[in-house]
C-alpha cells in the first residue's frame, strides 16, 4: 500500500487556451489534512474535480488511492468522499434522500452519524434541500460526506457560508474524522484562520502550479523568503535549505526555502551579499503569492505587505 | 450485473418525473380523445413518445449543472450510474406507456366514444387497436438509448461535440424509411428490417455504455 493517499505527477488540465492545471506535482501522505490555498482561479476546484473522476486530465497522471483517478473501481470510489463547489443535488431533494443516496454508494455509510450532524445543526431530515440556507447546506453536503467515513475526503470550501461556531465545529468533526479512521482530507480555503485551525500541510497553487508545500509547522517556524537579485549569480540553496516554491517577479527571482536546521544568519552568510532573508508568516506567504508580489519590510525577522 | 441502488433510483425516477408526466398525460389524453380508429401510424403518438424521449435526455444529460455533477460524485461507478439511468428511463416509459395501454386494453376508450361521444367505430373497432400500444413500445426502445446516446456522445471531452446528434438523426431517418418500406415488402426484406433495428437498439445501448465511462460532469 502506498505511503500517499493522493499522487499527482505533471498534472495538467486546459478548457480551451486555458490551462487550469499545469504540471501540477503533488503527494499528499495517507492521515493527514492537507489545505489547498491559491487564489480564485489557481486550479484548486480543477484539481479536486480530477481526483474525484469529474473530468480527466489533458496531460500527466494522478493516483487517489492508488487508483487512476479516471476509471476508479466501485470499491475505490465507494471510499472517497466529496463537497465541491457547484456540485449541489437539486433543490427538492430531502436529506433523507439524499441520505439513501449516498448510502447506496458508500459501504461504510454511518446513517446514525449523519443525523447525528443534523441534529446537532437542527435540520430536518424531510426539509427541500433548495429551502435551506447557504450554511445549512454545506453543512448537510459535509456531513454527509463525513458520515461515509472515507478513506480520503476532498471538501471544497466547505465552510463557505456556516457561521463561526458552525465553521468551528465542522472543522472539529474533520479533524476527528482524519484522527479516528486514519483518513485523508484535501480542504480547500480561503479563509487563513481555517487552515491554522485544521492543517497538517499547506499547499499553495497558483496558475495552475504548485508553489509550495510545506507541513503548517514548518511554515510557522523555518519558512524564509529569499530575494535573488537578477544582477547576482545564483546562490546554491541546497546546502542551507529546501526549496519548496519560487516566482519570477521582474528582475528579481522569489524563493521560499526552508531551512535545515540553521539560522537566519548562518543562511544569510553562506548565500552572500546582496541577497535578501526575510520572516514570512502564513498569511504574509499566501498574499505574497496571491498578489504575485513579495512580501516587503525589514529582514530582521518582521514582515509587512 | 450491480444490484439495484434503491437510493440511486429514487432520485433518478424523480429527476424524469417531467418526462414521465408529459408522456402518460400526452398517450393517455390522445387514447381517450383520438375520434378515428387508432392505427400505428398516426403521428401523435409518434410526437409525444419522441417528446418524452427528448426530455428524458435533456433531463439526464444535463452534464454541467451541479446537480449532475452531485450524483457522479457520490462514489456511483460510471457503469451503475449508466443501468440505474436506463433503469429510471425504462420506469418512466412503462408509467406512460401502461398508463396509455389500459386506456386502451380496459375497454375505457371504447366506453367513452360508444357511450358518450356515440361514435360509429366503437365497439366493434375496438379489437383492432388492442395491439396499437406495442407499437409506441417500440418506438420507445428506439428512441430511448438513441437520446441518451445523443447526450453521452456530446458529452466526450475530446471529441466535437455535435457529431452525436448528427448520428443520432441520421440513423434514426434511415429507419424510418425502413420501416416505411417493410409495409410494400415482405418477406427477408421484412426480418431484415426488424433485424437491423434490433442491432441499432442495441448498438446504441452497447454504444452509450462505453461511451459513458468517459464523460465529463463539467459544473
């Protein structure tokens, strides 16, 4: 059995001139949670609608469970479970409907744990799905996804909507959910706080690409921004630290490294003159990469945008 | 062979519900109200069996509405998700197809225009209409798997997206005309006909199954 509940090799994907996926490399371990951060348009839904069977790749391959993500096995697909963006049942379906649904597909459907959720949300099982509010559906469509006890789950912003106690008490489930089965879950936001809530790992993707990926704990703590001037010859950055991304912005090369167990000045030293080290935060690092421009401030170890 | 998702059928046969209703009401009030001796080629029929049909496609074939893409990402492999599509099709059809066939078989028709509207036809016509409704049956297992074919073909991500209809309407003109023709021929000519709309039925089924495992839920 592999090691990685999600593999993903050169994976590309274009409608028409676009490429929403573009040699997009990513391994994701088996019992972790993993936030996918990018902004609107980076590929995010793109990448959960392949690993889920929804559409197929135009170039490279993915692997969900060791399974081809196109043609997955009954048995594989029974154990994935999904909450996607426009992907919603048709407004007169009934959570007891849909309930039966899911259960036809999923062997390990728990239907007392779904209404468990319900009843924790206060749904009626025989209200309209199209009568609910935002919130009250994404919390149905993640419970249900849940209540399959999954060996992976991909939720597309699932908390798009809930209030903060409900957001809060999804994630929780997640979390218990990921703890108790050993499963995997790819989540998918917008809202930072949400990711140092749940996160084991972080990736970012923008256009298509995979920029970095990193445990949470790695971001918090080793994750440095480096400025390469155009005008200095390029430093090796292997001996000081890992590469996990970079950006081509004018004439100056964006590196995010991580570094191996030295400091800043040590890192500093050995990269030479006229090269910048600067501290990013998460958020810091995902506007950097949003806004496609560094992050800026002083390099004693405080960042600002 | 998977087993039958009750689950999946359920929301299935609710998602042609429209289709369903236009077909039993359309075969039901032409049964009731048609004044002449019911013959197979009366063209009202025809209408609202393709009408029904067509609907039944737009309504399963709908590959870039959310609510399609819910259903294919519930773990349903491709293969269960085609029969139980089939499956609620074939419910529908037999809802309106029995519902217009015991107009019919029950004397119901034949009461209303001898009793009621006092045609001179009925009730001594009346037998000669008994196996009109199998004719409609058999323009549903025609043109059942030719609309879902349709949508299935159209909905392959790599290939153009019209060729199917185009398929579709053409081999549907070529047995039209055959069947016209087997009327003045009898004979081989007659079991060829009859053969090769077999093999059409089935090679659209057979067709749309293989086809199916490749399309794209696009939402």
């Amino acid at each position: 059995m592999s090691d990685h509940a999600v593999q993903t090799t050169e994976l590309g994907r274009d409608f028409g001139e676009v490429k929403a996926l573009d040699g997009l490399s990513l391994a994701v371990p088996r019992g972790t949670i993993l936030t996918l951060l990018g902004p609107n348009g980076a590929g995010k839904t793109t990448l959960l609608r392949i690993l889920m069977g929804l559409i197929e790749p135009t170039r490279g391959q993915a692997f969900v469970l060791t399974a081809p993500s196109r043609a997955q096995p009954a048995g594989v697909a029974g154990c994935i479970a999904y909450v996607g963006d426009r992907c919603e049942p048709a407004n007169w379906a009934s959570p007891t409907m849909l309930e039966d649904l899911q259960a036809g597909a999923s062997k390990t459907f728990d239907r007392a744990l779904f209404r468990d959720y319900c009843k924790r949300r206060d749904l009626s099982l025989r209200r309209p799905y199209g009568s609910m509010s935002k919130g009250q559906r994404r919390w149905v469509l993640t419970s249900l996804a849940l209540a399959c006890r999954p060996e992976l789950v991909l939720l597309d912003e699932p908390a798009d909507g809930l209030d903060p106690a409900a957001r809060k008490a999804l994630y929780d489930a997640i979390r218990d959910h990921v703890n108790e089965n050993d499963a995997t879950a790819i989540v998918t936001t917008h809202i930072l706080g949400d990711v140092e809530r749940v996160a084991d790992e972080v990736a970012i993707i923008d256009a298509g690409r995979l920029i970095l990926h990193a445990p949470l704990e790695d971001l918090r703590d080793r994750v440095r921004q480096v400025e390469i001037p155009a005008s200095t010859s390029p430093p090796d950055l292997s001996e000081v630290a890992s590469v996990l991304g970079c950006v081509r912005l004018g004439a100056t090369s964006i590196v995010w490294i991580k570094r191996n167990g030295l400091d800043d000045d040590d890192v500093r030293r050995r990269l030479g003159a006229g090269v910048t080290i600067r501290h990013v935060g998460l958020e810091a690092l995902y506007l950097a990469i949003a806004e496609h421009r560094p992050v800026v401030g002083t390099s004693d170890g405080r960042e600002t945008q | 062979m998977t087993p039958v998702r009750w689950g999946l059928l359920k929301v299935l046969w609710r998602q042609a519900m429209p289709a369903t209703a236009i077909g039993a009401l359309g075969l039901a009030l032409f049964s009731l109200a048609w004044p002449d001796v019911m013959t197979p080629r009366d063209p009202w029929p025809g209408l609202i069996v393709l009408a029904q049909c067509l609907l039944l496609g737009v309504l399963f074939g709908r590959c870039e509405s959310p609510s399609f893409a819910y259903v294919y990402s519930r773990g349903y492999s491709r293969d269960a998700l085609w029969g139980h599509m089939m499956l609620a099709s074939a419910l529908s059809v037999l809802t309106a197809w029995l519902v217009a066939g015991l107009v019919v078989w029950t004397h119901l028709r034949s009461l209303l225009h001898d009793r009621l509207l006092h045609s001179p036809y009925f009730p001594i016509m009346a037998p000669r209409e008994t196996w009109v409704p199998l004719v409609w049956l058999g323009l549903y297992l025609l043109l059942v798997p030719a609309c879902h074919y349709a949508w299935i073909r159209r909905a392959q991500p790599t290939k153009g997206g019209q060729g199917g209809n185009f398929v579709v309407v053409g081999l549907l003109a070529a047995l039209l005309v055959g069947f016209d023709m087997v009327r003045y021929l009898d004979g081989w000519f007659a079991w060829l006909a009859g053969a090769s709309y077999v093999a059409v039925v089935a090679c659209l089924v057979l067709g749309g199954r293989v086809l199916h495992r490749s399309l794209e839920a696009r939402a």
